[in-house]
C-alpha cells in the first residue's frame, strides 16, 4: 500500500511540474492557429517553419515528381487502353479463361484521368497516384516474399524501389500544389 500512495505522490508531482512549465516557443505563437491558449509544440513550430521554406507554384509550373508520375501514369493508361483492346478484338485466354473488358477500361480511365490531372498540377491527382504508389508498394513487398527465382526478385524489388523513391518525391509537390497562393509568371 506505501508503495502505490509513493507513486501517486510522485505522479502528482510531475504533474504540477509539467503545469509550471515555462512555454518553449519563441516565436510567440503560443495557441494561435490551433484553438488553443496552450505552448506550441515543437513538431509545430518546425512544420511551420516547412512551409514557410515552400516557395509557391508559378502559373503553369509543375514539381518535377509530378511530371514523372504523370507519365507513368500514361504509361500505365495506356498498356491498359491496349489490353482492353487486345482483349475485344482477340480471342486471347489469361489463366484459361477470357478477360473481362470492363475492368481494364475502366481502370484505365481513371489512370487518364490522374495523368491529365497531374499534367495540370491538380491536388487531387497527385493524391490519387499517392493512394495508387501506396498499394503497389504493398503489392511488391508482399510479392517479394513469393519470389522463386533471382529475375522475379529483381523485378519486384525495382518496383517496389521506383514506386517508394516516387512516393516520396511527390509529397514535397504536393505540399507546393497545395499552397494557396501561385506566384505570377516571370
């Protein structure tokens, strides 16, 4: 029993401690911009300073991982435009039975779609391909743990490795995308 009573004692002493606690910002942002009248965090104070450092689009500019992602979103549109057609005009068999048009046209508009958003610099495309390079990555890590033989993990691995360095690119760009204001052009 004196032991639990010593550390709640100890507790409560922390506690007021951490009360009395001097506020560490600053800047003098305390509170503001979040709805409190509490000290921002330090994790705050540098995603300001983030931002702050993010220069804004000019009018028709795009981030260079944005162009790249928009052409492998092409890229991918278009084997899937050709599947859909290779599949309406063949008679071509994929694991004994024929394939399914609809999917592959559809998928490959919505990949249209992104590359066109992307071609323009619009947010939610980049999302999009975020959402798309976040499931390929999940696909290749779990089939580098299916490989047979060296060539497949070779592949898997180049994929996986692609796909992660894109990611992480295009998180920058799309934090410029994201900024209101665009500089006019020079």
């Amino acid at each position: 029993m004196g032991s639990r009573e010593r550390k709640r004692g100890e507790r409560r002493k922390r506690k007021q401690r951490a009360g009395r606690r001097p506020q560490t910002d600053t800047a003098g942002l305390a509170g503001e911009g979040n709805g409190s009248a509490g000290p921002v965090s330090r994790s705050e104070l540098k995603d300001r300073e983030a931002r702050e450092a993010l220069e804004p689009l000019r009018t028709g500019e795009r981030p260079g991982a944005v162009t790249v992602g928009a052409a492998v979103s092409s890229f991918m549109a278009l084997v899937f435009w050709a599947s859909a057609v290779v599949s309406v005009v063949t008679d071509v068999e994929v694991g004994g039975s024929e394939p399914s048009t609809a999917p592959l046209v559809l998928f490959a508009a919505v990949l249209t779609l992104m590359a066109y958003g992307m071609w323009l610099a619009r947010y939610w495309a980049v999302l999009g391909f975020q959402a798309l390079l976040a499931l390929l990555m999940l696909s290749a890590a779990v089939g580098l743990v299916q490989v047979t033989t060296l060539l497949q993990a070779i592949g898997t691995g180049l994929v996986l490795g692609g796909s992660a360095t894109l990611f992480y690119f295009m998180v920058k760009a799309m934090a410029r995308i994201q900024m209101p204001q665009r500089l006019p052009p020079d």
